[in-house]
C-alpha cells in the first residue's frame, strides 16, 4: 500500500496527535464534537514550525532512500545515485538532531 507523500499539513496533524497531553483531570464538561475538531486545528497551527519542517524533511529523505536502497545490494550505483542517497541520508541525520535537541525524536522513530 502506497502511502502519501508527508506535507506540512498530515505532518503537523500526526504531531499533534503524538503530542503528550496532560493527564491531571479537568472539571469541565466534554467538548462537542465540533469544538474538538476546532481545537485540533488550533493546536497544529500553533506547532512551532521548526518541528513540522524537520518531520515533513526527514520523511521525504527516507522515502527517497528507502526508494534507492533497492540499487545498493548491487554495488554498482552511479555517482548520482550515490550522490543523491548520500545526500538524503545527509537530510535525514539533521533533521533527526533537530527533534533530539528540541526533544521530539518520538515523532519520527518507531514506537515499541
């Protein structure tokens, strides 16, 4: 199954879904529906921008390694086929020290 090409916009939705929420009670009756959706886009419109940057880049570069690693078994990639892995693997390592400073690396790695 294909799966979308990761955009500002469905990156900052899945943070915001992956996002620690407070867990002490509130004594306020649950939102409607509607005020939930509200809020929600709320929120991922306030995620620093840093953030969903570093996520949106750090998938794209693993997309286009995953879609270049088929070519490294056979040794004999070309020198823009190197050139362009390299490259993405050069993306993907900082944008991963970008959410390890800010202290987001759960946005990107699997979860146990």
């Amino acid at each position: 199954m294909a799966t979308a090409t990761p955009t500002p916009a469905n990156v900052a939705a899945r943070i915001t879904s992956q996002l620690s929420r407070p867990t002490t009670p509130r004594p306020t009756a649950p939102l409607p529906p509607a005020a939930v959706e509200a809020l929600s886009r709320l929120e991922r419109a306030l995620l620093p921008a840093a953030v969903v940057v570093a996520v949106t880049r750090y998938e794209v570069a693993s997309e286009r390694t995953a879609e270049l690693s088929h070519l490294m078994d056979a040794r004999d990639l070309t020198r823009s086929e190197f050139n362009a892995l390299f490259d993405a693997q050069t993306v993907m390592a900082g944008a991963r020290r970008d959410l390890a400073e800010a202290g987001l690396l759960h946005l990107i790695e699997v979860q146990s």
